[in-house]
C-alpha cells in the first residue's frame, strides 16, 4: 500500500467520531476540508448539530453542462464499546499480516481514505474533468441523522451518485427502513380499584387498558407482516423482507391505576421499488381499520409518530430505498472498470443493510452503493479490512474516475 494513502486512512481512524455518542466530527471534517482546497475543490460547510457538520465539496468542470457526479461517504463510525476487548487499539491503524485493524476501517473510512488518495493522484496527473464532481462527507449514518439529506438538500443536481460505503466490492441497491411510535392513549384514567367495573357488565365504565389494547395492535402489525411476506417481492431481495418488527414497547403509570397510555416502537423494513411514505399509509390504513372495528379504539384513535431526523435526537430515523441503476451508462463503466481491476465479473444484488444511499435516489439521483469491506466486520470488535481490498478498490476507483472525467455519463 501506497504511503500516502495508509496516512490518509490512520489520520481517519485516528479521530474518535464514535456515534452515538455523536457531536464529534468537526475536527475530522476540518481535515478532510484541508485535502479537498488543497486539490481544487470549493467547500461547501453546513452544520448538521453541534461540532458535527456536512461538507458538499465541488470540483468544478470544464463544462457546466456536463453531467455531474456525487461521490458520497459518511465519517461516523459506531461505538466501540469496551476497549479493553480489542486486540488492537480501536483508533489507532494496525497493520498484522494481510490485514488493517481500526474502528471504521470497513465502515466506512476504508472506503473515504480511497477516495481522497484517488482525488489526490488524479490532481498530481493534473486532469481536470468535463462535468462536476461533488465529494460529500457526510456524518450521522450511524443514527439516522439523515447528513446526506442535508448535504443533498444544498446540492446541485448529479446524474450518477455513487456511495462508497461497505459493499464487499459489490454493486447494489438496498431496501428501505422506517421506524416509528404507535400510541394508544385514553382520554380519561380509570382507578384500579374501578377495574371490575370496566370489564364487568353492568359495571357502568366504558374504559379501556392502552396496554391491551396496543396487543391487538401487535397482532394486526404481525398479520399485514405475514400478508406481505407472500404477496410482495424485488429481485435479489430474500423473501419476507418487508418485516414489522415490535421493537419497542412502553406503558402504564403505576399499578394503582388503568394503563391510560402505551407507546409502541416498530421498525419497518420496505423493498426497493417502494418509498416510506408510501409503505407508512399502507401500515396506518391496515391499523385503522382494526381500530374501526373495535369498540374502543374507534373513539380513541391511534396516534402515530413516523421517521425522523435522528435516532438520538427524537428516537426516530427514515433510510429510504433505491433500486440498482443497470442501465445507466455509470454503472457499465463501473463495471467495465471492476472488471479490468479485478480480473472478474461485478457481481450486482440488494444490500441486507441500509445505508444514506436511498437519500440520493430521494432527490432523483440514480445511485449505485459500491465500496470495500466486509460486512460482517462494520460495528464489529477487532474491525478489519485486507490491504489489497483497499488498493483494489482504490484502482478500480481511479480507473473509472479517469474515464468520467474525460466522458461523464448521462442516464
């Protein structure tokens, strides 16, 4: 491995951007900021919380006309939990034998430190390219905090984005993850002791417990769950996919009293062809009409809370979706570039994960997920990556930048 380029990739790993806690990759992203003015690009800053923040850097083309290309990664990585369980240092880059031990070295600062040496390189070649090329180092991916929609939200728009986030050198699209709080609450609280006359004929309390009445929810969200299992499907996805998992549950106040409220925290798994919005009507309307036909419920409706900006900051988080772009010119010269790199064919599927790639596809661009790493090693103990992964990856990286640079790719 190129010096350089293990350089960029211990200064990476160097800085603790654990998430959560979060409200730490402001100095990381001040370093990433120096590399980028210093080969050219114009720094576009926005402040996600604080101390941390995203960057939409712009390199600017020969051509403003010309297609532009988004180059996405994020700079968070998850907590280590106990340090003294590791091998090796968490934050600080290892290298035993074939291998690169460190805290994101798969998700995802492997795949950053690739790019900004490949950046680097290429500016030494002095290329310039025909069409814009936008970085965006991104934070928040770890919770939900939707940094790439915020770097999207003031970015131009591209025709290609590519995410460099862990893919074991695969092409792929993913399905989509929504989370949310179902809540079923009374309008009045009934005494424990006035029980009996809730349940009891003749007992004169039309009342209800929230906690048993959120189980006929649980039951409902479990029969759509099945529903869906048989009558929806997407190419390379595993069927049953669409899960409705009760993540979550909270209620009562005390047992002297009736539960009067119950919170129910679900996570929703949606394909690739869907969007949120549209998969959280189809929850609520199968929940309505359970509550419709229950003659409690229907006078006490459920109140729903979906998606959000931050797992940490509101306990909720949207990942939209995004399809494989196949047919885009970018993506056969990805291909094209794997396969000369590689010596083999670009294997395409859908990710078993979620990553900020559906944020992309969200504002209309066509997004290919694409970088090195091991699955299986993100959020793990003693996180590792293969040298020639990263170099692989790095060339087939420099490879395909080349050629957009001279020939950028409309779909």
């Amino acid at each position: 491995m190129e010096q350089r380029f293990k350089n960029i990739l211990e200064m990476l790993v160097k800085y603790q951007t654990e998430s959560p806690p979060a409200r730490n990759t402001d100095p990381l992203q001040d370093e990433i900021q120096q590399i980028l003015e210093e080969i050219g690009f114009e720094i576009q800053r926005i402040p996600l919380y604080k101390n941390d923040s995203v960057i939409n850097a712009t390199l600017r083309g020969k051509d403003p006309t010309a297609p532009k290309l988004i180059l996405n990664g994020h700079i968070d990585v998850a907590q280590v939990g106990e340090s003294s369980e590791w091998t090796y240092p968490p934050f600080q880059l290892t290298e035993v034998d074939e291998y690169l031990y460190g805290r994101g070295v798969a998700d995802m600062k492997g795949g950053m430190a690739a790019l900004l040496y490949v950046l680097e390189r290429l500016h030494s070649e002095q290329l310039q390219p025909l069409g814009d090329i936008i970085v965006q180092s991104v934070v928040g991916e770890e919770v939900g905090e939707a940094g790439t929609k915020t770097a999207c939200e003031h970015a131009p728009q591209a025709d290609l984005g590519i995410v460099l986030d862990t893919s074991e050198q695969m092409a792929q699209g993913q399905g989509g993850v929504v989370t949310g709080w179902i809540t079923v609450s009374s309008r009045e609280t009934i005494h424990d002791g006035a029980r009996l006359n809730m349940i009891h004929a003749g007992g004169g309390i039309y009342g209800a417990s929230a906690i048993e009445k959120m189980t006929k929810v649980i039951q409902s969200l479990n029969e759509l769950e099945r529903h869906w299992a048989v009558t929806k499907s997407y190419p390379g996805m595993p069927a049953g996919s669409t899960t409705i998992n009760p993540a979550v549950i909270e209620g009562g106040r005390h047992p002297a009293f009736v539960a009067d409220q119950c919170n129910l925290w679900v996570t929703v798994h949606y394909l690739p062809d869907e969007n949120h919005e549209e998969v959280i009507a189809e929850v609520e309307s199968h929940l309505n009409k359970m509550a419709e036909a229950d003659v409690w419920l229907r006078n006490n409706p459920l109140q729903y809370d979906w998606g959000g900006t931050s797992m940490i900051e509101d306990k909720n988080e949207v990942f939209p979706s995004f399809t494989l772009p196949i047919d885009h010119p970018g993506y056969h010269l990805l291909k094209e570039s794997h396969e000369k790199v590689l010596n083999q064919p670009l294997q395409s599927n859908m990710s078993s994960t979620v990553t900020d790639g559906g944020w992309l596809e969200f504002f209309g661009i066509p997004t290919i997920l694409y970088g090195p790493g091991e699955l299986k090693e993100a959020h793990s103990v003693d996180e590792k990556i293969k040298v020639t992964e990263l170099e692989q990856f790095a060339e087939v990286l420099t490879q395909f930048l080349k050629e957009w640079y001279k020939h950028p790719k409309k779909g």
